[in-house]
C-alpha cells in the first residue's frame, strides 16, 4: 500500500505524519486478505524514519528504512533549527548530518534509546554512501540500534545517490540495475521474515 501522509514542514517533530502511518498500518492489519503479522514498512529519508517510528509504536513484521533521516526519530531536528524560507527542509538539517556527535547529546540519546528499546521486528536499512545523512546514520543510529541489541542488517550501494532505490526527489540513480539489486535484496530480506509468503 503507497501512503501519503501530512507533512511535517512546519515542524520537524510533529507527530500528524506517523499518526498518518500508523493508521495505514492498522487499516492493513485488519483488511481480510492481509495476514496482520505480515506487515513490513518501507520508505526512504522522512519515510525511513517513519518506517523506524512505526516500529517503535506498533507491532510490524519488519522494516525497510532506506537512508532513514534519524535525525528526525531523535529529536535532534526541532524548530530551535532557523528554517531558510517559510516550511522547514532537508537542507535545514545539514549542519546536523555534518557533525552528529555535536547535536546528540544525552537528553537526546535517552529519546532515541526510547524508542529504539521498543522496536521488537528486524530492520534492514538500505543507504548509498553519497548522502549525508548516512553520516549520521553511520555515528549515530546504527551503533544504537546495534548496542540495543536490535535484529539489525545495513546494504551500502556503492556510488547511489539518496533515495536510489525507494525513488525520492533528487536525480534517479545512473546505474538502475543496483536499484533492482537493492529492490531483490529486500524481497529476501522480507520473505525470510513474513509467516505469510507473497504470492
């Protein structure tokens, strides 16, 4: 199911967008033909992390975060963060992908630790190497997940622009091949972990 959800823009924690999620998540879970344990959550950037937020929330089979702007799921991008124009945007955030350890101080790893404890499903996250935010990623979520001792496995795709795989705004990715690569590598991921198979 493709979901589009209310924005964020005018804060960065703002809590309508996983509200939003969480309830395509629910309304899945209860539709006839959808075995509600076989429920994976996927997205890119924003929906990375709110893939990670539903998680915490609600009980899913799996997530899918590709390049998962953690920077939103600790707490760390909130309106104290001078926005250039009228609504807030990735390129408001860059100082904080540019020096994680700086921003992420102990009020915000308890946030994080928070959520991360109650996310009980395996996470495969999917990045490039290009972005930002992996940096972040790099310092930051994955070593917590990892200390959380969370069911965690991270694909990096060498040279893909953010969002290669779950297509974002920016430029496709030159090498559509790695895309599909990308796309197989979470088929398996996801088949190994839904009791009911796609068919």
């Amino acid at each position: 199911a493709a979901l589009t959800y209310r924005s964020r823009d005018h804060d960065p924690q703002d809590k309508v967008s996983l509200h939003d999620c969480l309830a395509l998540v629910n309304h899945l879970k209860q539709v006839p033909f959808v075995d509600p344990k076989s429920v994976i959550v996927c997205g890119c950037s924003g929906g990375g992390d709110l893939a990670l937020e539903a998680a915490a929330a609600t009980e899913v089979c799996a997530i899918v975060p590709e390049e998962p702007a953690s920077v939103l799921l600790t707490g760390i991008y909130n309106t104290s963060f001078p926005k250039k124009g009228a609504r807030y945007t990735p390129a408001d955030a860059a100082d904080i992908s540019a020096n994680p350890k700086r921003y992420y101080t102990e009020s915000f790893q308890s946030v994080t630790r928070a959520k991360l404890a109650r996310i009980q499903c395996p996470i495969l996250i999917i990045q490039g190497n290009v972005h930002p935010i992996n940096r972040f990623n790099r310092e930051v979520l994955i070593p917590e997940l990892r200390a959380a001792g969370k069911n965690v496995e991270v694909l990096t795709y060498s040279g893909e622009p953010h969002c290669f795989c779950f297509y974002g705004e920016g430029p496709r990715t030159p090498r559509p091949a790695t895309a599909l690569k990308a796309f197989d590598d979470m088929q398996l991921f996801c088949r190994r972990h839904v009791p009911t198979k796609p068919k």
